[in-house]
C-alpha cells in the first residue's frame, strides 16, 4: 500500500474519532469520513490491551489484507480507520471479511452495482 494511502498521523486519527462516521462490529470499528481526494486514505489502529507486538501486528496484517481485498468495491475519496477488537486476533477470517462489508454497507461506502 503507498505512503499517500495511508492515515498516520495522530491528529488525522483524533478527527476521525471526533467529526468520522463510526460503525461497530465484533471484529472492527470502523470509522470513515470524506477526504476530498480521489482514492481513498487507510489507518489501521490496535490496542495494546490485544496483546504483545507480535499478536498486534497479526491482527492489524488481517485487517489491511481484508481492506486490500475489498478496496474495489469501495467509492473513492474517503478515509477509513478500522479499530482492532479483541476478536480480530484469531477470529474467522471469513466471518471477518463479511463483517467489514457489513460495516461499510452501513456507513454507505459500497459501490452502486449497476446491472
């Protein structure tokens, strides 16, 4: 994923929280927020609460591989953040993945499929 794609700073993280749509889900929160660009900006948050390093960074490859395989079916020009929860660790990967498209589909981010 390039650097241009991603969210990393805190203050883009606290307005997101603060002014971002948010759905929950038993894996994720997911947060998003129109940025005014043409492709959309990804930030990815774990707790420390989850575990140590190297469970942190499992959970958060799970996420960024789920929002990799379904950026095609996102409209552009929106930021996203995807909060970890306890259950993204070792949860079902499948479940995970329907979980996310539930979320976005919530928040309106589908794409229209025309027909």
């Amino acid at each position: 994923m390039k650097a241009s794609c991603t969210l990393k700073k805190n203050h883009e993280f606290r307005r997101m929280y603060r002014k971002g749509a948010s759905a929950v889900g038993p894996y994720m929160v997911l947060y998003s927020r129109r940025n005014g660009l043409d492709h959309n900006r990804l930030g990815i948050t774990v707790s420390v609460k989850l575990g140590k390093a190297v469970v942190r960074n499992r959970a958060r490859r799970r996420l960024r591989e789920i929002y990799r395989l379904n950026q095609d079916k996102l409209q552009s020009g929106w930021d996203i953040v995807l909060v970890a929860r306890g259950r993204s660790v070792d949860g079902p990967y499948a479940a995970m993945n329907d979980s996310f498209l539930r979320q976005c589909g919530k928040l309106k981010l589908l794409r229209e499929e025309r027909t």
